[in-house]
C-alpha cells in the first residue's frame, strides 16, 4: 500500500499484515537462546546443509548462519515471508551470502533429494502446518542417516481459560490442540525419530505489563515514525492488547527445544541410561 495509512486501516488490519508493518520479526519459542541450542546439539558446522522448515522472515536462518557459517535451505510456503527473507538477506556480509537460500515451499512435500540434509528444523512452525504427522515424515526422509531433526515447540502446562484460548485461537487464525508435550514427542516418537536432546522451559510473563505498554510505543516509534500522531496512538493500543493476549497466554505456557536422532541402526533396548 502506497499511501499513508488512517485510523481506519490499522483497525481493520489483520494481525499478520499489522505485524508485518512493524516489521515484527517472529521468533522462535525461547528466542536466540533456542537456535544457540539447536546449533550447537546437533552438532553441525560450517560444511553442513541445513533446512529450515517455516522460515517465516527467516530469523533462524540468520542466526544459525551467523553462529555456525553452516549452509541453510530456509523454505515457507507464503511467498510474501520467502520475499522479506530475501530483502534481509540483501544487508548480509558477502561473506555469508552465498550460504543461504530462501526458496517458497510446501514441508508436506518437500522436493528435496532423501537423505540430503545433516539437520532439518523449525523454529515452531509444525504447529502452523495442516498434517504435522506428514510433515515430520518428510522431516525424516530429507534428513541424513544419524543426522538430526529439531523443533521449538510450544505447549501448555496447564490448560487456560477456554475464553482466552478462543481468543488466542481467533487471533492467530488456527486450532490449537495441542495441549502437552507428550503430544510432540509422540508426533516424532512416531516417525521411530530417536529423543536425543530436550530442553523445556516456562515462556516469559509480565503480571504487571509495565514492559508491554513500553514496547508497543518503542515498536511504533520506530516503523511508523513520519505517521500522525492519531494513527500512532490506534497502533499503540492495538499492539498493546495483541501483546496483552499474549502474555497472558504465556502464563499457561511452557516450550522445548527437541532435537530427534535419525538411527538407522537396530536399535536395542536400555533398562538404565540411553
Ligand atoms: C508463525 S511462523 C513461525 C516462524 C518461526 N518462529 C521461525 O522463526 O522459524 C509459521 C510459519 O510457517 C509457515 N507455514 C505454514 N504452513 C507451512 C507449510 N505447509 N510449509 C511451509 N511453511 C509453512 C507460515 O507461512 C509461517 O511463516
């Protein structure tokens, strides 16, 4: 859209479109901390082939390449994510350029060759997909022999108020069902993915959500600068009560960070230890 947007506009917007007019970059559950974890228990370097599933603007990718200078495939199926990926990488180092590939894809079929990949990962992003069971399917076949598939993935350690779930659910635009962990490891279990690696801790929660009002100001500041005033404050309080939700969503939730063995081997039963 070309022309300034009005009061009206950033009502009506969606919350994907709002979030990208902010330049909202989305991150993974956990943050840098949860790629930092999934670089380095994988065991990946800078002669490996990665693929990030869901890139969305491909924070992950950025950050996997920065920490380890590995080689990364980063696909999602909305073109307009693969081509803000694409703009960020044009402000990339040289150097680290040629080390990425944003491509538009679908994970439910991904047209990679099997057994190409030494790590295959998302940031998240299996909750947002159709037929998850499939996805890791595919998740398995792209990855090595003894390679690693990883996810961060969100769940809840107890179950919310039903209004503030179909609040969350209205907001974001899908059905979550998910309601423990037990549901992703088994969703990986399934696929005979070998548990290798698992991280689990409690999502940030602001009670008195003095830092919500002040990063809903600081975000509109910085993208919405040349706006007038009106149009700032409506952005303001729209950010505030998404962020809100959010937070108070954040309460009732906890993440992993799974990284999942590719053994090809026949495996044998341990009574103590792995
Ligand atoms: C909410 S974002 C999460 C991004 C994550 N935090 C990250 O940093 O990698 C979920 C992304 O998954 C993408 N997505 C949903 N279904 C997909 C599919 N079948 N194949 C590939 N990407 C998909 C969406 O377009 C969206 O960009």
């Amino acid at each position: 859209m070309n022309r300034q947007l009005t009061e009206k506009d950033i009502i009506d917007m969606s919350y994907v479109d709002f979030l990208a007019l902010l330049n909202e970059t989305n991150r993974p559950p956990g943050g840098k901390d949860s790629v930092r974890r999934i670089a380095i228990n994988s065991f990946i370097d800078s002669n490996s082939r990665v693929l990030h599933s869901g890139c969305n603007t491909g924070y992950c990718s950025f950050e996997i390449v920065h920490l380890v200078k590995c080689n990364v495939v980063a696909i999602d199926i909305n073109k307009n994510m693969v081509l803000a990926a694409k703009n960020k990488l044009k402000l990339e180092p040289n150097l680290f350029k040629k080390k990425f590939s944003f491509q538009v894809g679908d994970a439910h079929k991904l047209k990679f060759k099997s057994d190409s990949f030494d790590l295959v990962f998302s940031g998240g992003s299996t909750a947002f997909m159709s037929d998850p069971s499939r996805v890791v399917r595919e998740y398995k076949k792209v990855c090595k022999p003894y390679g690693f598939v990883g996810d961060m993935c969100l769940f809840y350690k107890k179950l919310p108020p039903t209004n503030l779930l179909n609040k969350v659910n209205k907001l974001l635009n899908i059905k979550i069902k998910h309601w423990g962990k037990e549901y992703w490891l088994s969703l990986y279990n399934n696929e005979d993915l070998e548990l290798y690696y698992d991280y689990t801790n409690d999502m940030p929660y602001d009670p008195t959500n003095k830092k919500i009002r002040e990063y809903s100001k600081k975000m509109v500041e910085l993208s919405l600068d040349n706006y007038p005033n009106n149009v700032k404050r409506v952005a303001v309080e729209k950010l505030f009560e998404y962020m809100t939700l959010f937070n108070k969503n954040n309460k009732y939730l906890s993440y992993c960070v799974l990284l999942f063995r590719k053994d090809i081997s026949r495996k044998q039963i341990s009574l103590f230890g792995k």
